[in-house]
C-alpha cells in the first residue's frame, strides 16, 4: 500500500470521516429542520402548560390535524411540480356536499363514489388546463376555486346536510389504546403518508414528477412526458382530496359548502413548513406530515397558554416566512 498504510490503517482513517458526512447528511435532510422545530414545540408547551402532554390531547392534535393534513399531500404532489393548487379546499367541499346530498335517502357508498368521481374529475381538469394549454397553476386553479366554491352554493342551495350513515363518519371512529382512541382517519392519513412517500422516492413516477418540478424543459430533453406527469399529479391530488372529504365528514358529520374556508392556505402553509420548495423539485410528503403536525402543535399549545388567537395567526404566518427564508438561502448556496 502506498506510504506503507494497511487497509486495516485506511479503513480506521475513514471510519471518522463517514460518520461525519452521516451526521451531516442528516442534519441537511430536508426533514430534519420540520422534525426537529416539532420536537422543540412540543418540550416547550409540556414545559409551559399543565394539560398539553398527555396522551388525551395529543390524539387530539392529531385527529385535528388529518383534513389540512391529507390536502397538504395533494397539495404536496403539485407543488413538487412547481406548481400550486388553489381550489384544494373548495374541491374538498364540493365532493363533501356532493356525498352528503346524495346521502338523503340514497345509498351512502355510492354516494362516496360520485363524490369521489368529482374530486378527481376537478383534479383532471385541473391537470389538462395546465399541462395541455400550459396555462399558469395560480391563475388555473384560482379561476376554478371560484366556480367551485359557487356551484357548492348552488347544488345545495347553501343549506348543509348532516351526516347520518356510520359508513360516511366510520374515519372518525377507531380503537382505543391506553384509553386514547386512534382514528381510522389518522390511520389513513399516515397510510397516504406512506403510500405517497414511497411512489415518490421509489417508482419513475416519482422521478418524474421531481425532473419535471426541479427543471421542466431539462425533463423534456431527456424524455419525460412531461403533460403526462402533470395530468397524473392533478388527478391523484384530486383523489387525494376525495379521501380528505370523507375525513371531514367524519370529523364534523354536516356537509356544509361554507365549511374549511381556508383550507388552500392552511394546506400551503403545512407543505411550506414541511421544508418543501414552492419553486418546485425538492421536499416529500413526510416533511408535509410534519409540517400539519406543527400547526397543530402551535394552534392547541398556544390556546393551552391562553394566548389570544390573533397571535397564534402571527406566530404561524411567522413561521411560514422563516421556512420559506431557510428553502431561499438553501437553494442559493446549492447553486454556487
């Protein structure tokens, strides 16, 4: 061996060396600052509050976390492609009233269907108006929250529906561990969660969809269909968005066409926090996951400090510029 080292000697040198480029790498990992701005809020409200760390309130968090949470993975998918999806929430709606209405004296899992058929059928046109005309995701998506929002209004004539059938609000029922019980809607939110994350670190598809957020015409030299991509990202953020109606029916069993108002925002605001970049190409579903868990932290700990709930607003648009800050200078010091 050169300069008379033994493999046993080079290896020894080396061993230090990985374990600071391991250590590195996970500190870097773009889930490593949501995960650990959770992990902070929650020592400091269980230190500050006498009721925030059991395990009553924490199954709470979680359960209210599940609607915003589940369209923030749709949100997710599109904004990977450098996209953005403002009628989220007003499509969520629409399929809630769509089930609860066709609930009334109709068959509830057909009911779930056509709502189903909506949500996914708004996501297409979502997708083919973006990715066929190439026009802009803000305005597309801006235009058909407005005709969304207004035919929820019109097919209901404004009145909401309550939720009478167990199929429809089964999500919010579960089993009870410890005295604590565990929805099936969180359990389908971390399924989604799971599902997602594993399409988009282990399939082409997944690929794809970040060659085409990262740079799209890059994506069109080397091959990629990019209108394809795209169409197939609206469509399973549409389905997603399905899943998240039924997660509001159960959550609140009224289907109401005024209800989650600012569902798109708070959505946004999950996936900014969750480390995902709104130009496109870099962040995941898990850093989402933990991006709506934050918000929920910050909203259910600061209500337990008796903080007024204007400033729990400042506190997260807050934290939405300062994640938005970090993905900033993270992506001007990979492009030196």
């Amino acid at each position: 061996m050169a300069a008379g080292l033994r493999e046993s000697d080079i290896a020894e040198l080396e061993t230090p060396l990985r374990a600071r480029r391991d250590l590195r790498g996970l500190v870097t990992h773009q889930v490593f600052g949501p995960l650990l701005a959770l992990v902070v809020a929650v020592i400091v409200f269980a230190l500050t509050t006498s009721t925030f760390f059991n395990s009553g309130n924490l199954a709470l968090i979680a359960q209210q976390s599940v609607v915003v949470g589940t369209l923030a993975l749709g949100q997710t998918l599109i904004i990977l492609t450098s996209g953005i999806d403002l009628a989220n929430g007003a499509i969520m709606v629409l399929g809630s009233v769509v089930i609860g209405k066709m609930a009334v004296g109709n068959d509830p899992v057909l009911a779930a269907v056509v709502g189903l058929v909506v949500c996914v059928a708004l996501g297409a046109v979502n997708g083919a108006l973006v990715s066929w005309l190439k026009l802009p995701p803000f305005i597309v998506t801006l235009g058909v929250m407005s005709v969304v929002m207004a035919a929820a209004r019109l097919y209901t004539d404004s009145q909401s529906y309550p939720i009478t059938s167990d199929f429809l609000t089964v999500l919010n029922d579960g089993p009870t561990i410890g005295g604590v019980t565990v929805t099936y809607g969180v359990m389908l939110w971390i399924g989604l969660t799971a599902v997602l994350g594993f399409a988009l670190t282990q399939t082409s598809w997944g690929v794809r969809v970040y060659a085409v957020g990262d740079n799209t015409r890059a994506a069109e030299l080397s091959g990629i269909k990019v209108r394809r991509v795209l169409l197939s990202v609206y469509v399973v953020a549409g389905l997603v968005y399905a899943l998240a109606a039924w997660q509001a029916l159960g959550r609140t069993p009224t289907a109401d066409p005024s209800g989650y108002a600012n569902g798109n925002l708070d959505s946004i605001t999950a996936v900014v926090i969750g480390g995902t970049s709104l130009l496109g190409g870099r962040g995941g579903v898990v850093g989402t996951f933990i991006g709506a868990l934050i918000v929920s932290v910050l909203q259910n700990g600061l209500t337990q400090a008796g903080i007024d709930s204007l400033y729990q607003q400042v506190a997260t648009g807050v934290l939405v510029i300062v994640a938005v800050g970090v993905d900033h200078l993270a992506r001007r010091r990979q492009q030196r």
